[in-house]
C-alpha cells in the first residue's frame, strides 16, 4: 500500500507540476521513510535494556493484545524483546514471562499478530 501511494504521488508530481513536482514528492517520500526508520530505533533502544523475554505483568499484556498489531507496536506493550519460541518461518512465536512465571505467547504472521494465548504458572497445592 505504501509503495502504491509513493507511485501516485510521483505520478502526481508529474503530471501537475512537472519536474519539481517529482522533486517534492520524492522529498516527501523520503521524508515519510526517514520518520518511519526514527519510530524503529526509538522502539529498539527503548527494548534493548531490558531483560530478553521479560514483562512485568504477563497477564496485563495478554489483556492489551488484540488481532493485527505489528512486531513494533507488541515491543512498545511490552518493554522488551520477546524470546523466540520454535524455529519454524511461518508463524513466527515470540514469549514473554513475568517475575510469576505467568507467560504471554503470541504468533505473527506476516508481521500481524494473529494469535496470542497466556499460560498461568502453576500454583503450589
């Protein structure tokens, strides 16, 4: 989709201002990928100091989670790089734990989360 935008945009440059219309759209297109690559870095410097794999409330992350977010917008719930679970390509399994060894597991497809389930710890009897 977004690379569909940036082809109208220049085609639009260009068919209503000519060669500064391809300069401006072409400014506006990277532009547009410098701001995205910015939110990218924030999102990894933010989780790069924390613990792999670790939450603080796995139960509170489960509860925020919901069908369609993307790798970035999971970091950014959870504060921290999830831990690879599986080494299979599709669907990518990522895990968090919280200090109560409760678990959030969610899969990515296609970079959308499309299911996540949360494993209690068990409670001593």
């Amino acid at each position: 989709m977004g690379w569909a935008l940036a082809a109208l945009a220049l085609v639009a440059g260009y068919v209503g201002y000519g060669g500064p219309g391809v300069l401006l759209a072409l400014t506006v297109i990277v532009f547009w990928l410098m701001l995205q690559f910015s939110r990218a870095l924030r999102t990894m410097k933010r989780v790069a100091g924390r613990p792999v794999g670790a939450v603080d409330s796995a139960v509170m992350m489960h509860s925020k989670l919901h069908a369609g977010m993307r790798l970035p917008d999971i970091l950014k719930l959870s504060g921290s790089l999830g831990r690879k679970v599986g080494a299979a390509p599709e669907p990518e399994t990522f895990a968090w734990r919280d200090r109560g060894d409760d678990e959030v597991v969610v899969e990515l497809q296609g970079g959308l989360l499309t299911a996540w389930r949360l494993r209690r710890a068990e409670s001593p009897a």
